[in-house]
C-alpha cells in the first residue's frame, strides 16, 4: 500500500485525554506482492480486485487516531475503520465518551515510568463503563516479528492499531519495500485479530 503515516501529536507531560487532531493521509491499494507478503498463495492466483473487492491504486477510507506522547488521544468513531500508530505497547480502548462511542490511544512513552503512570492512572479515573481494548504490539508473541521478517527478507517493522467501525480489534505488521519506480511502498507482513480485554483487565493494568 501507498501510504506515509500522520505525524505523532506534539508531547505534553500531563497525561490530559484530547481530541485527536491529525488528519487522515492517502491510503492507496498497491497490489499483492507474491513475495514479500504473508498471504495464503492461492490469493496471488486470483485478481485482488475479486479477492479483496479492491482496484489497484484505489483509496482505502480510514480515519487516524493520533499517538500524542504523555496524553491520551480521543476520536470520536464512524462509519469507517480507525488506524492508529506506531505501536510501541500503548493500550488502545475503545467505549462510550461524552456521549458517543469512541476510541483512545493511551499515550505512554518509552522509558518514562513516572510519566506514564500518570498518562494511565489519569485516564483510568475516566475509563468509560463499557470500555474494552487491546495492546497490538502484545499481539505478537516473543521472537515472532522477527521470524516474520526474516522469512521475508524484509526490515523496519511497525505495528499499527486496527479498530474496525464494529468494533473488532487487528493488530497490523507493516514493513518497507522500494517500488519498481524507486517509491517506498508498504507491505503488510501479517495481520491479527486481537481478543478484547475487558475493562476490569483494563483497569488493572492502568493502575499496575
């Protein structure tokens, strides 16, 4: 897929929940790589556009849900299915907000253990009644990512957050790969969905 991710919000240490700002970019459909993509072989038989309803270059509607270090990130949710990322060991939930169905990115920052206790334990005391998410990094067990790539030949892994307008949670393995036409495109290594943690599961892991 064609695509170059939102930038990160800007970090304030406060651990305040936000509305996300960033603006969805161009996702387009790039095709299926027979060789660089984790797909089952008889889809690369077949065109993507029976397979997967999609023509080549055809935008992929989606909105972002902005990584804001040291605070938690609001969208309010829609008709269409919400990215999130990169994905480092954030929890991203999803549940009812002033009113309306919604989904957050819980900004922790590596190697801050102060300021992320207060980025979750902040956002824990407004946790919503119907909360439930999901971490996509922990979707992957240890060494996995790395037997992934290594299988691909492939480097520069990220992981991104998938939470679809029904509600399923997916945790997506992205990778770079240069184009025939010298353009960075991105493949997907591998996508997952992810069992939902309740919010007690939640709860307890925000104010571990």
């Amino acid at each position: 897929m064609l695509w170059n991710k939102p930038l990160d919000g800007a970090r304030v240490n406060d651990g305040a929940i936000v509305d996300s700002v960033g603006a969805a970019t161009p996702l387009n459909y790039d095709g299926l790589d027979g060789h660089r993509t984790i797909v089952d072989p008889t889809l690369l038989n077949t065109h993507a556009s029976v397979v997967l309803g999609l023509q080549m270059r055809a935008p992929i509607n989606y909105r972002w849900l902005d990584y804001t270090p040291g605070r938690t990130a609001v969208l309010h949710a829609g008709a269409n299915d919400i990215l999130t990322g990169w994905m480092s060991g954030c929890l991203i939930v999803r549940g009812t907000y002033n009113g309306a169905m919604s989904v957050f990115h819980n900004g922790t920052v590596d190697n801050a253990g102060i300021l992320n206790q207060t980025v979750r334990r902040t956002f824990a005391a407004s946790l919503p009644y119907d909360a439930t998410g999901f971490s996509p990094l922990r979707a992957w067990a240890p060494g996995e990512i790395a037997d992934i790539l290594s299988r691909l030949g492939a480097g520069d892994p990220k992981v991104v957050g998938l939470v679809t307008a029904a509600g399923a949670f997916y945790s997506v393995l992205l990778f770079y790969v240069e184009t025939v036409h010298g353009r960075r495109s991105y493949c997907v290594g591998g996508c997952k969905p992810v069992p939902t943690m309740s919010r007690v599961r939640l709860m307890a892991q925000l104010m571990a």
